[in-house]
C-alpha cells in the first residue's frame, strides 16, 4: 500500500513554455502534498505543502507564480512550472501523506517516483 | 533549525555491515526517517523511529537513536551490491514537513 505515482517521468520542454506535472496517491487519499526540488547530488529541497482544498504554503525563496500548485482532490495534486527556463531543469519529487481505510499514514511521507524535467 | 547533517560517502565491502550516520538539530521532532534513493529514482521508505525510542530493528537494519547528542544512524547488516544507493536520514517538523540530510551514497564492492 501507499503508492504514490508521477507523471510523466521525464519531459524535455522548450524555454518559455509551461509544464505540468501530475502527483497522485493510488490507494490512500492524500490529505497532504509535498513537492520537493533535487538538484544533482544533492539532498531535496522542499518547495510547497499543498493541502487538499485550499492553497499551497510554499518555502521561502520559491515563487509562487511560477510554480503553480493545485491541489484538487484527495489523490491528485498538480505542479506546473510557467515560463520553464534551463535553470528550471532539475528532479521533481512529491511526496503524500494521509489516511488509507482505517490505516493513518498522516506520519509519513510516501514519495513518487520523481520526474526529470530538462528545459532547452 | 534545519540543518541535517550527513557524511557524503561510504564504501564497504558486500558482506560487511555499513553504518550510516546522521545528525540532526530539532530535538522537538517525533518522528525521524531513513529512505533510500536509487539512481534516477524516487525515494524509497526503509525504516522510522519514533524520538521515545533508542533503537528499533527491521531484518538486516538497525536504528539507533541517541535524543542527546541527536545522533541518528543505520546500520545495515550483511551489506549487498544491491544496497548500493543513497541514504537520506529526514526529520519531521510541524505540519508534517520533513528536512532532508544531504544523502550518503553507499557504494558497495563485491
């Protein structure tokens, strides 16, 4: 239990076009999402809490405007990088918490599989 | 604070047991994770231990935890070529949000 998918897996992308990319939790709704940011080699970076229903609270130093979050049901939440630049290009993590059945899950954070997002 | 600090790298031999450590800085935070990244992937759950707890053992992996110095590590026993990967150690802040260490890549010879 406690998958959590992404897609696409990877996307290369012109500059100045936009992006979406879809996180859904496949056996437990996902009160919670975390998109996260990974730079080669290097550890993740936390973009944005998204809570289902209501807007993202995102971290400081993230723009808002161009990492645009939705959160619109319980299994899916959206990420979509507007005006995409090379310096944009980098691994796109979520992750969800929440509840499955009688099962909590809200402590822990289940991961997608990441996608790789290349800007030309 | 956020910093959670981890050595970058570490190489055993297969057979061996590897010892992963992690520090951290929020002596507040109930629950603290190790996941397991393999190339061009996700992450990968492995193991969690709540802050009331010194160690916890799952099959070949030890938790220790020690709440004073906020020392916390994995030990992996009977390492495998299929361990070979990156370790984060995170910790669990209000909100639920997790900080991440910088990762430790094992690299495991045969």
């Amino acid at each position: 239990g406690a998958v959590v998918s992404q897609h696409p897996s990877w996307v290369i992308c012109k500059s100045g076009t936009s992006v979406k990319i879809e996180c859904r939790s496949l056996d437990f709704q996902a009160t919670t999402m975390f998109w996260y940011r990974q730079f080669p080699k290097q550890s993740l970076m936390l973009m944005a809490t998204s809570n289902e229903g209501s807007k993202a609270t995102y971290e400081q130093g993230v723009e808002k405007d161009k990492f645009l979050i939705n959160h619109a049901s319980l299994t899916l939440s959206t990420l979509t990088v507007t005006s995409a630049h090379p310096e944009d290009s980098s691994f796109y993590i979520c992750s969800a918490s929440g509840t499955s059945g009688s099962r909590s899950s809200t402590d822990t954070q289940y991961f997608g599989p990441g996608t790789r997002l290349t800007v030309l | 604070g956020e910093d959670v600090e981890q050595s970058l790298f570490l190489s055993v031999r297969e057979g061996d047991s590897s010892v992963i450590n992690c520090t951290y800085t929020d002596s507040s935070s109930t629950y603290l994770y190790w996941y397991k990244q393999e190339p061009g992937a996700g992450l990968q759950l492995l193991t969690y231990i709540f802050s009331n707890m010194d160690m916890k053992q799952d099959q070949r992996l030890t938790v220790l935890l020690n709440k004073k110095d906020k020392h916390l590590s994995l030990r992996i026993a009977d390492t495998q070529t299929g361990d070979s990967a990156i370790y984060f150690c995170a910790e669990k802040h209000n909100f639920n949000k997790f900080y991440f260490g910088s990762g430790t890549k094992l690299n495991v010879k045969p």
